[in-house]
C-alpha cells in the first residue's frame, strides 16, 4: 500500500497553476492525484487564499457559510420575482390587446 503524499501549501499553487496550462486531468495523473483533489484545492485558494491550502484549514467559519446560503436563497427569490412579473407584463400585453380589437 502507497504512503499519501502531503504537498505543501507552495506546491499545490503551484500544481493548480500547472493545471491552468496543461489541463485538469493531464496534471492530476502527473503529480498522482484525484481531480476532485485539484478541484477542491483551487476553491480553496480562492476562498481563502493560501491559508486555504494549508494542512489543518477548517475551510469558511460558520457564519460566512451561513451568509453564503442567504445569498444563494435572496438570489433565487429575486430570479423567481423576476420570472413572476414577466408573465404577468405577457398577460397584461395579452388582455390589452384583446380587449383593443373587441
């Protein structure tokens, strides 16, 4: 059984760089890591920097995550209030005009 390996927090901007150029899957298989792993090191250094990648890194406190989902759900509500008065100006547009050549 193969030992994991632990990069350090240099390294692994340096790998995510690596992947910008060459791709995902090329430098997943070079440097004999899953692309999950790759993927989850850059959203970390962009949340968080290189802290983010450091060994031990608790990921965004609470309430920045809880703050994250609030947003997400304002977005949706606002994306769905949007679509509501969209249908309803169709309709308006639509009885206007009926109701024009009657």
């Amino acid at each position: 059984m193969s030992k994991r390996r632990v990069f350090s927090s240099s390294e692994k901007i340096a790998i995510i760089k690596e992947a910008e150029i060459e791709g995902v899957i090329v430098t997943a298989r070079k440097h004999d890591i899953s692309k999950q792993t790759l993927y989850t090191w850059k959203e970390r250094h962009g949340h968080s920097g290189e802290a983010g990648l450091s060994r031990g890194h608790a990921g965004p406190d609470p309430e920045t995550k809880r703050l994250h989902e609030e947003n997400r759900r304002l977005k949706q509500l606002v994306v769905e209030k949007e679509l509501e008065l969209l249908i309803l100006r169709e309709f308006q547009k639509k009885t206007s005009t009926q109701s024009k050549s009657a």
